[in-house]
C-alpha cells in the first residue's frame, strides 16, 4: 500500500512540474518527494500505533527536507509539495487526493497551547478536499475546511472555510471568484488563474482612489461656491457706499 501510494505521488510530480523529467529524477533529486516518502512511511508505522518509532522517522525526514509533516496527518493519493522548503502540516491535517503545496506553506492550528492536555484527540488543523492547489507562503489555519478544487493564493492566510471551486487570496482570506466547474480537472501553478482574478488589495484601493476623487470635486465645487459668494458681497458692498456718503451730506 505504501509503494503503492509513492508511486502515484511520483507520477504526480511528472504530470503537475514540467521541469521533472523522469522518475528516476524526481526520486533522487526532488526534495518534496523525499520528504512524502518519511511522511508514508512514518505515518504507517503511526496507524500500527509506533508513535515513537514513526515521529523519529518524521523528524530525521525533516531535518534533511525542511519540511514538516506530522505522521498522524492524513494525506491522499498524488501528493506533490513543489519546492519544498518551509511546508508545515499538523498532526490533524486532512488532504485529499491530487493536491499541491508550494514552499512555505502552513497547515496549523490556532488553539493556544497553555491547555494541551484538553486538546489531544480533537480536530485541531485543516481539512483540504481533492485537487486543491494552495500557493507560496499561504497560511491555513484551525480546524476548517478548503473544499474541492479551490485554490489559495500566495501568501494568504485563512482562517474561514473555502467553498468548492473558489478561489481565495488575501489577509484575511476572501472569497474573490469561482473556479470554472468545467475546468476543475486543470492544474494551475501556485494557484493561478486564467480568468484574470482580481487583486482585492488594488480594488479597495480603487474605491479609495475614487472616493477621495469625489471628495476633491466637492470641496473644488464649494471653494467656488465660497468664492462666489464673497465677490457677490464684495459687489454689493461696493454699490451700497454712495448712497450711504450722499445721505450724510
């Protein structure tokens, strides 16, 4: 079953990184294989209730790979972590079939440590359903779920559930679009999307941009108002004066 699994996970790598060019080469030189080879092997000996045995395999493998994956994680089938370095997956993690991680990705937990104790059996970090594709540096946090196909950007960092199918960038993570279901099957790198996502950042700033436009056009409208006015009186003022000489006369 372990043999199995890694080497659907090393055919994954050839389909998802076009600069893999054999097995043999994913095998010997790719460092996120490496490290989903600990990871089977630890979490076997972790389901034959080895725990020792299996987080002594899982730290060897992450002092030699940098990354981090717990042994008592549930991991699918195809799983490919592309670069590497700086992948951090929890004890309680959940990932379905055909995802990817790039660098520096973190599935953790958000409960404070100060009680343990009462934290040990429960459901402490993400749940990733099949063919999610989570970007660079994103930070997925607690025990939530990132449904289906979606994908998470680069550097976002989440804390709320993800429906299927969408797609979510940010910090806060939010929801800016849905994938399109007749392409759920296409792998996109580092979470990408072809259909021009738009940068909720350069939206808010946009709005930003255009209220202030229309402040600008308001205060201009009332500078001339104000001008206006003070030129009316200033004429005013100026006929009234005559008159006012004449009657002291």
């Amino acid at each position: 079953m372990v043999f199995k699994r890694l080497k659907a996970d090393l055919d994954a790598f050839l389909e998802r990184d076009p600069a893999a060019r054999s097995r043999l080469e994913v095998a010997i030189l790719y460092q996120g294989f490496h490290a989903i080879v600990f990871y089977r092997i630890s979490n076997w000996l972790w389901r034959q209730n080895l725990r020792f045995i299996a987080r002594f395999i899982s730290q060897i493998g992450r002092i030699l790979t940098g990354i981090e994956i717990h042994p008592g994680a549930t991991i699918g089938c195809c799983f490919v972590i592309d670069h590497g370095t700086g992948v951090v997956v929890g004890e309680t993690a959940e990932i379905g079939d055909k995802v990817t991680l790039y660098h520096d990705v973190t599935l953790g937990g958000v409960a404070p440590s100060v009680d343990s104790a009462a934290q040990v059996g429960t459901k402490r970090h993400p749940t990733l359903g099949n063919g999610v594709i989570v970007g660079s540096g994103a930070q997925i946090l607690g025990p939530i779920v990132v449904g289906e196909h979606a994908r998470v950007g680069a550097n976002a960092v989440v804390t709320t559930d993800i429906p299927a199918c969408m797609t979510a960038v940010g910090i806060p993570a939010k929801v800016i679009m849905p994938r399109d279901k007749s392409k759920t099957g296409e792998f996109r790198a580092y979470a990408t999307s072809p259909e021009g996502v738009p940068d909720p950042v350069q939206q808010i700033l946009d709005q930003m941009r255009n209220q202030m436009t229309e402040m600008q056009k308001r205060i201009d409208e009332l500078e001339q108002e104000k001008t206006s006015r003070s030129k009316d009186d200033d004429d005013e003022g100026g006929n009234s004066e005559p008159g006012r000489q004449s009657s002291v006369a």
